[in-house]
C-alpha cells in the first residue's frame, strides 16, 4: 500500500516528475508536444477552462492587435522550468495556492488526457496515478534540479548517460540549445514559450541568460568527465 505524501507546502518549490502508465508514449507528434505545453498555461487557473473557446479568445486579442490584453487568472502555482519527453515531464512548480500543485496535476492531466484519448480513439490512464514530487530546500538543490531537467533530452541521443556519461558532450550541448520542448530555450534567450514559465527567480539564482547556459553546459561536461573516469576505472 502506497505511503501518504507529506503534504506540500504554500511557496515551496518542488521537481515534479508525471509518468505516462507503464511508460507508454504520451506525446506521440508535434502537436501532442504543443498542446501539452499550450496546457501548462491554460489549466494553471482555479477557473474553468475550455481549450478551444481560449484559443478563439487568443485569436480575436491578436487579430485586434490588442496586446494589453490579459487573462483574469488566478494560479494553482508558479511554473519555474519544464521538460518534455516522449513518455514523462518533469516540472519545477512554487506551489501558490493550497493544495495547488495536486489541483494543477489533476487540471493538466484531465485535460490533456481528454484531448489525448480522443485523438488517438482510446480509453483510461494516461499518466500514472501519482507523481513524484521533490522538496526543493536549497539554491543548490535548485540549481541542480535547473539542470537535471533541461538536460533530460539527451537521453534521446545518448540513452545510457545518466549510467555511463556523455560520450559527445558539445554534440549534446548543441542539442538542448535546439531541443523545444523545454523551457531551456527560454532561460539563454531564444524565444520558444515565453509565456508558460515565470523566470526571473531562477535567472537571479543563476546569473541571468549566461549563467544558466554556463551552468547546463557545465553540467553535461562534467557527465562526459564521469565517462572519461568511468573507462579509465574500468581499464
């Protein structure tokens, strides 16, 4: 029987990591990609959503040239950073409102899952019943979880390199700069989906653009030092 989660806490941060059920695919095209993170900043509001009503409303405020405008919102959390796999997400959420990211999780899954079994002709679970979540206590556990997350995708290169390390460390660099599905993109400076994550938080622990590209690239270095110590222990 599965242990009760310590309740989370009012202006914590934490690592969310959401499963897709026995690691299934969760976002199978580019649209599955795009509507999951379109998702992360329409059902991060206690107020009823419908997605397709949104996105009329958006289409009006840009063909008005109306760039004051603003949704009346009212967040479950603050999403600090994101990652997008094939199968899972990771995501560093400042929990705002009681029981917020628990409320968030289950907006964002009932969401996204509706438009996901639709598509697909499917029934059921998408993602797992329970995510995990990782207290977050300190700028170094914060800056760690900062690269933890937007390094991921090289596993999508590199299957084994939390194991064995990066074998090409500038080719997995070059990738996380190019890979959109994050929010990576966002924290060194090119556009991407500037609107789902708050960043000035992170960007001031980090040094700003530049500290958060030198501390990822560090990060990746320092995995390809680990396969480089690995051989020579093994030799």
């Amino acid at each position: 029987m599965p242990t009760k989660r310590p309740p989370l806490l009012n202006n914590e941060i934490y690592h969310i990591v959401n499963r897709g059920v026995g690691d299934s695919l969760t976002f199978q095209d580019i649209d599955d990609y795009y509507r999951g993170i379109f998702s992360l900043y329409e059902f991060n509001t206690i107020y009823p959503i419908e997605i397709r009503k949104q996105r009329e409303k958006r289409r009006l405020i840009k063909a008005r040239g109306d760039q004051q405008s603003e949704d009346i919102r009212d967040l479950f959390v603050e999403i600090l950073a994101f990652c997008f796999m094939p199968n899972h997400i990771h995501l560093l959420l400042r929990q705002i409102k009681n029981n917020g990211i628990s409320d968030f999780m289950r907006k964002y899954g009932t969401g996204y899952v509706s438009y996901f079994n639709k598509k697909y002709e499917r029934k059921g679970h998408l993602f797992q019943s329970r995510f995990r979540a990782i207290h977050i206590k300190t700028d170094e556990q914060l800056k760690n979880a900062f690269a933890y997350i937007h390094t991921n995708p090289v596993s999508l290169i590199e299957p084994n390199w939390k194991e064995k390390g990066i074998s090409n460390p500038q080719k997995a660099i070059k990738f996380l700069e190019n890979y959109k599905w994050s929010s990576y993109q966002d924290y060194i400076g090119k556009k991407n989906f500037p609107s789902v994550t708050n960043r000035q938080y992170l960007l001031k622990i980090l040094s700003g653009t530049e500290g958060c590209r030198k501390y990822v690239e560090a990060w990746v270095k320092y995995k390809g030092e680990i396969k480089t110590l690995g051989n020579i222990i093994l030799e």
